[in-house]
C-alpha cells in the first residue's frame, strides 16, 4: 500500500478517517473536516481524486495522509486502520461512506458483479467497522459513523445491489449499536440516512440501462451530506439522522403504506432515474477498478443546476429543542389570541 507523505498535526487535533475520500459525499466530508483543523485520513482507490481531495483538505486547514485502499480486502482495511494510527496518532472519528453500484435490472447482473457491489458497499463498512473497534473500545471512546441513504429502508428499481447492501448496513449498524449499549461503551455509533446526492457515481458507476442515469430530484449538494455527517460524528447519541425533506417523505410513506409506494415506484421508479441522454458507450466504470486513476471527478457531479445547497430539514431535524420551542410558543401566542376573541 502506498502512502503520500504528509505532517503530523502540531497539537492533538482530531484524527477523522473517511473512506469513499476520493469524490463525492466522502471528499466533501474530508473537506468539512478539515475546515475545524481535523487530520484527516483519506481512504479511497483513485490517485487522483486522492490527490485532488489532499490537496483541498490542507487548503480548508486540515492535515492531509492519502491511504489507497480497495475496501473490499479486509487485509487492505486493517493496513490502512494501522496506517494511519502510525503516521496521524489515535482515530478520533471513522467514516463509512465507499461504495459502488450497478445500475441495471436485476437479470442483467452477473453473481459476480453483485457480489462485487456488496462486498464494497456493505462489507467495506463491517471490515473498517472490525479493524477501528477495537482500538476505539481499548481507548473508551471513538466514534464510528455509517453513511447510510433513505434505500436503506426503501429498496427502488434499478439498483437492487445498491439497495440490497444499504439494508444490510442498516441492520448491522442497529445490531452493533445494541451491543454498544449493552455495554454501556463509550464509544457511539450512529448513521446518517441521505437523499438523492449530486455526486459523480451517476458519471462512472457500472449502467445497462439505455439513457443515462441521474439522481431522483429534489438533489442535494454533497456539501449539504457533508455538513450532516459531522454534526453526527459531532452528536453521535442519536442512532441516526435523516437528511432532506425527500428522505423523511420516503421513509414515513414506506412506514405507512409500503404497498402503494411498490406500485407507484414500479410506475415512475424506470424513467425518473434516467436522463433523456443515450448512456454513451465509452462511459468510465467503477466497479472494478477506479475510475479517477488518471482523472479527478472532483466532489460533485454532473447536476449542478438542478442540486440545491439548503435543507431546512436538516437544520429543523439537528434542533429539535429550538424548533420545539418555537412550536410551543407559537401554539402559546395563537391559543392566547383565540381565548380573547372568545
């Protein structure tokens, strides 16, 4: 495994590793990292997107160690977790966010690209959860955050490798946060649930479908994940947050009707997923090798004009109290002003 050299932080600063670094959610959290000072663990394949998402980390005023990793090899995994104990000292904060999809009808996967997508979309999260636990546990304290997506609940069409290892990181984090418990550990873990991200998966993962393939609007800016992802590391006794007003939408109409939604995504899940442009031949793959080995993706993608960088929700869901109160007050003021009309 090849490193890049790098300085070690003057004073104690918090030691946050980020898988999935590269591009995306995962460069975009490294970045906000960086901006409270944090060292920072880039834990990716591509040389260069490693390298442009180092660059932008020691930019935003954190400390940069580039860690090439596949992390579907959990001896790659445990390298890495030693790696970076070695050359940036105790891991404060471990972030789960690589992945790799296929976009595709489920006949139209082979066994070994579903296995593939599986073992770096959910098995990647239970290798690095296995390699940092310990040393976190050892130490008593220590966060591990899971990016997880509102599939994780709600399997859509298209993408029943994606939504398959989504679920599956969804019970496994629900069963080892239990455990945690039990044990009345210091150390926390928590999941942080998004929306349809504007991020560069939709230019480089693996599709069979015959137009290009695209977010399902409302999309959010990977900043926006960004942002939730380290007020989770930064609040982890919630067992998770859920991000965009979409994700919650999605999550309670599966809680209430999961029949309807079966049958109206079977009815829109096809086409909204796609563009009206022809999936161009020469499109660059994923799922085996990196796609920004020669080339930076950079942190966003392809829909800029149409992503948004707000969420009210995210705001009102990291406030429950403020926005309590002003709920409170607000019922207060409007039942004050309907006893003296009476």
């Amino acid at each position: 495994m090849n490193s890049q050299q790098t300085r070690k932080p003057a004073a104690r600063s918090r030691v946050v590793a980020v898988t999935g670094a590269s591009g995306g959610i995962g460069r975009a959290t490294a970045i906000e990292f960086a901006r409270q000072g944090a060292a920072v663990a880039l834990v990716a394949r591509g040389e260069q997107g490693l390298k442009a998402a180092a660059e932008q980390v020691r930019a935003a005023g954190g400390v940069a160690l580039v860690v090439p990793t596949d992390m579907a090899d959990p001896a790659q995994v445990q390298e890495a977790v030693d790696q970076i104990e070695a050359e940036l000292g105790a891991i404060d904060v471990w972030v789960n966010v690589a992945f790799t999809s296929v976009f595709s009808r489920f006949d139209h996967i082979t066994p070994a690209e579903f296995a593939r997508v599986t073992e770096v979309s959910y098995l990647g999260y239970v290798y690095a959860s296995m390699a940092v636990l310990p040393l976190m546990k050892g130490r008593g304290r220590g966060t591990i955050v899971h990016v997880g997506s509102a599939l994780a609940y709600r399997g859509i069409p298209l993408q029943t490798a994606y939504c398959g290892s989504k679920h599956a990181i969804q019970g496994f984090h629900e069963s080892l946060r239990c455990e945690l418990l039990h044990d009345k550990s210091p150390v926390k873990v928590t999941m942080v649930q998004m929306p349809a991200v504007n991020t560069p998966q939709f230019s480089w993962v693996l599709s069979r479908l015959p137009r290009r393939p695209q977010p399902v609007p409302p999309i959010y800016q990977p900043e926006v994940a960004a942002r939730a992802v380290v007020h989770a590391a930064d609040h982890p006794q919630r067992r998770e947050y859920w991000v965009g007003g979409s994700t919650v939408g999605t999550l309670i109409a599966n809680a209430v009707a999961p029949g309807i939604l079966d049958r109206y995504l079977a009815r829109t899940g096809m086409s909204s997923q796609q563009t009206q442009e022809p999936q161009p031949s020469d499109a660059p793959v994923n799922l085996w090798d990196p796609a920004d080995q020669d080339h930076d993706f950079g942190a966003h993608g392809r829909f800029d004009a149409r992503s948004t960088s707000r969420s009210p929700q995210v705001w009102a869901s990291q406030h429950h109290g403020v926005v309590g109160a002003g709920a409170a007050l607000v019922g207060g003021l409007v039942a004050g002003i309907w006893a003296r009309r009476r």
